[in-house]
C-alpha cells in the first residue's frame, strides 16, 4: 500500500493503466489496492477517464528527507508503512541487538497505547508516531524524570513550528490552550549495568475528525493552528533532534535537575486547585510544579506532598 500511496501524494490525476505500469500489475489490481487504502481511512477520489487521486497533498516519512533535515547520522532509522506499535517494534530492535540510538517511525499505527492503556489514533501519513530508543550505560538511576524531559523536547519544537504557548500537563501530556496535541509513553528495558529506554510520541499534524469520535477530551492539531502546512519530515528531524540533546544530558547525569526550571515554563497547572486520583485514593490541592525528580508537588491543607508518576490522573478543580 506505502507503493501506490507514494503515487499519489502530488494530489494530481493518474491513470489506473499509468498506476498498473509504475506498480507491474493490471488495473484490476490497481483498484485493489485502492480500495484496500479507502478501508483504512484513505480518501481516493476517482473520476471516469481522468483517473485517481488524492483529495489534498500528503508528504510520506522518508530517511533521505529526515537526513536532509539534519537528523544526525549517529541515530539509526526504521521507517514502515503499517505496525500495531512503533514501541513493540523497538523493543524487538533492542532484543535483536541492533545498534542505538534508534527512531523508528511508521504512517500508520493500528494498536498504539498511551497512558492507562489508552487507544492512540494516528490516522495514515498524517500524525507523526514515533519510538526513540536510547541506551543508558549508566544504568537506570539516571533516567529518572525523562519523560517530563522528553514532554519539554516537543514543546520546543512546537514553538519552532509556530505554536506560540504549548503547554505541559503533568505528567507527560503536552496541550495547546487546554487540548492535547502530544502524548508521551516511556517504557524501559533494563539490567543491572545498562537501561535501553523507549520514548513513544504520538503528536498530532492533521487528526482526521472520523478517526477522533471515541477520543474522551480536548484536542487539537498542528494544521488547524499554523500556516503554511508544516512538514511531518521536518518536524521528525527536529524532535529526535532534541530528544539526543536530552538523552545526552540524562547520560551525564544532570538529569531532571536540568530540565525543571524548563518543564515549569510550560506547566499549565501551576498553581492551579487540582484533583488528583489513583486506585487507592483521590487528593485535593494546589499545584505548585514539580521537584528536581520530576514529582508532582501538591499544596494540601499547608502541606507540601509530593506524587510521582504511575497510574495517577490529574484534573483542574
């Protein structure tokens, strides 16, 4: 399907009999393969005697532009059309002892998972999903806080696409003017000597409204809020550009205490009454930002408590 999609993507009429040459199979197999990309989400249209097309321009993830766009030759690349998840897949790469740091990125991802077990939509060739995968030589005392870390890569990297006020929301959720925009999911495989983490990015470009109906909060996405379309290419390069800025910190051990005073430039509960709930117990305070762990600090009854991350959710009021 990534074939004929790559096809397509000039948004200008082609043939099935053009299609069939460029693919080496017949115009029924053509129309195959279109419908199989319409069963997924695909919108082709189809004018007698002029062909098919796409309704609008789409840019596919390729190595050559993400080098272009100055991702660094030491982060190793796997790209693919289709996977159920981007962190599955990473977990295998590291299990097959493949070379890191690695970004591994697909057009479509079928069964992604955010916090809580969470379905993530992503549409095809539109969002960017993502796993970065980074070995800590030091081993897993260092890490801690990184996914707060992580959260304050893509928030700067909004910026530099136009985004004027991203925002973080404890822990790991990153919202323009109060809806989402970015999910963050960080799994670790560790031993005694060495930790190899997974940093899972789910970040909206276009969401297509079809795909957002079972989605149970604000969101948003990149192309409803900066012009000229930014590209899914250059976006990519950016982020895991940042993300080795961060890994390289992490590795050197200044860790969360680097990026507090950053993540708290972007904390959109501060000092806001919050309600705070897990399975055992639900809490009631003012957020007052985080501690150099990366922690959840809550004001309660004069009280300073501090939460750390798990399955823990925070709201406003």
């Amino acid at each position: 399907m990534h074939t004929v999609l790559a096809l397509l993507t000039d948004n200008k009429f082609h043939s099935g009999e053009e299609l069939g040459v460029a693919l080496g199979v017949t115009r029924a197999a053509v129309w195959k393969k279109l419908k199989k990309l319409e069963a997924i989400g695909v919108t082709v249209h189809s004018v007698k005697g002029r062909g098919y097309r796409l309704p609008s321009v789409i840019e596919l993830l390729s190595e050559s532009s993400l080098r272009d766009c100055g991702l660094p030759d030491t982060v190793n690349v796997e790209l693919a059309f289709e996977t159920e998840s981007t962190n599955q897949d990473a977990k295998r790469y590291i299990n097959e002892g493949k070379p890191l740091p690695a970004l591994i990125s697909v057009e479509r991802q079928t069964k992604g998972k955010g916090r809580r077990g969470r379905h993530w939509e992503s549409g095809v060739a539109k969002n960017l999903t993502l796993s970065f995968a980074w070995r800590f030589e030091n081993g897993p005392s260092v890490v801690e806080g990184l996914s707060l870390a992580a959260g304050v890569a893509v928030a700067r990297v909004l910026k530099k696409m136009g985004i004027p006020n991203p925002g973080l929301k404890w822990p790991n959720d990153i919202q323009v003017d109060g809806q989402k925009i970015c999910g963050i999911l960080l799994e670790m495989v560790a031993d005694q000597d060495v930790c190899d983490v997974i940093i899972g990015i789910g970040l909206n470009i276009e969401m297509d409204e079809a795909f957002m109906v079972s989605v149970d909060q604000p969101w948003t996405d990149l192309v409803s809020r900066v012009e000229p379309r930014p590209s899914r290419n250059t976006i990519l390069a950016e982020l895991t550009k940042e993300l080795v800025g961060v890994c390289e910190l992490f590795e050197g051990g200044h860790g969360m205490k680097h990026f507090q005073h950053h993540w708290q430039a972007y904390d959109v509960l501060f000092n806001q009454f919050v309600t705070v709930s897990s399975v055992a117990q639900q809490r009631q305070g003012i957020a007052r930002g985080i501690d150099s762990k990366g922690a959840l600090l809550i004001e309660e009854n004069g009280e300073l408590i501090a939460l750390h991350g798990g399955e823990i959710s925070v709201r406003k009021g």
